[in-house]
C-alpha cells in the first residue's frame, strides 16, 4: 500500500493534533493495519525530509511516532539516527541541563522558532516488533523524541517556545 498517497499532514488548525493518542496492545502493534501504518509513516517522513512523524499528525488516533536523521545541510553536525518507531513512549529527562534549538514541524509549515529542550532524556517504548525497549538519548535524537512525544501528548512546539522574537518564516 502506498502511504504517502492515503495519508495526509493535518494542520494545526484540526483539533485531533491537540489531544492525547491512544495507546495500543502488542496485538493491535503486530496487526496488519498498524505494521502497514508505520511503513506509511517511515515513507512519508522520507518523502516529507522529516526527522519524525507522529501519527496523530495524520488524524490516526494512536500512540506511534517514527524518526530518523540522515546528513543535510541545515543539521551538518549531526551523527546520522537510524530510522526508529517508538510506541506508546515514555520519557524522563536525566539531566537538568537544557538547550535550546531551532524546531520546525510538518504541522505548521514553513515556520520554525527556538524550543528548549532537556539534553538527556531516557525513553521506554515498545518497538514495532511489540518488544518493550528502553534507551538514554541524548542531543538531537532527544530533542526530536521530545516533539514527537509532545505531539503523542497533543503539544505542538509553539507551546514550547518561550520567545515568540525567535520565530522565523522560511520557504521551503
Ligand atoms: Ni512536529
């Protein structure tokens, strides 16, 4: 099935984006449904030039989102992040220190702002497989599990940014 042709980027305007997913069982997770929804959403966050999707970014009511960092130009100095699906996650932060980093979001086009975000956060998830899984993350890929998160939990990032001088428009 093609993904990316079936579901489509709600905006931040549909009310679905500002409430929390819904949980899923292992069983639901192994269902042909769900398998085929991640690989729809890995797809679309390749199409799109994301670094994560949440699924209630594509109006579907359940707690999976999908990252991944491969080199470009506006993230150089980044180690590449394999594809990751993360399911029902979970997360603590592990460390007081925060930093701050411009976000963007495929729910809010073409507009990015400066978001604090905890460095070190570990995360308990269950993975595709329904293996409960648990890793420290740090940097980047903690920043990105953190708006992914957030989205699960019906924030978008603009509730994150302390300082709305920070926001710039931007084309694509
Ligand atoms: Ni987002």
């Amino acid at each position: 099935m093609n993904v990316a042709s079936k579901l489509e980027v709600i905006g931040s305007d549909d009310p679905r984006l500002y409430l929390p997913a819904s949980q899923l069982t292992i069983e639901q997770i192994k269902s042909k449904e769900v398998q085929e929804l991640i690989d729809e959403m890995l797809n679309l966050m390749h199409s799109k030039g994301a670094v994560g999707v949440a699924a209630n970014q594509l109006g579907v009511d359940m707690s999976i989102a999908v990252y991944g960092y491969k080199y470009r130009s506006e993230l150089p100095q980044h180690p590449e992040i394999k594809d990751t699906v993360i399911i029902n996650p979970l997360i603590k932060p592990t460390t007081d220190v925060i930093e701050m980093a411009n976000e963007g979001c495929l729910s809010i086009p073409n507009l990015k702002g400066l978001v604090p975000r905890y460095r070190d956060i570990y995360c308990r998830y269950i993975d595709r497989d329904g293996v409960r899984n648990k890793k420290q993350l740090h940097g980047l890929e903690a920043r990105i599990v953190q708006h992914e998160h957030d989205h699960l939990a019906g924030i978008l990032f603009l509730a994150r940014v302390d300082d709305f001088s920070t926001l710039q428009f931007f084309d694509k």
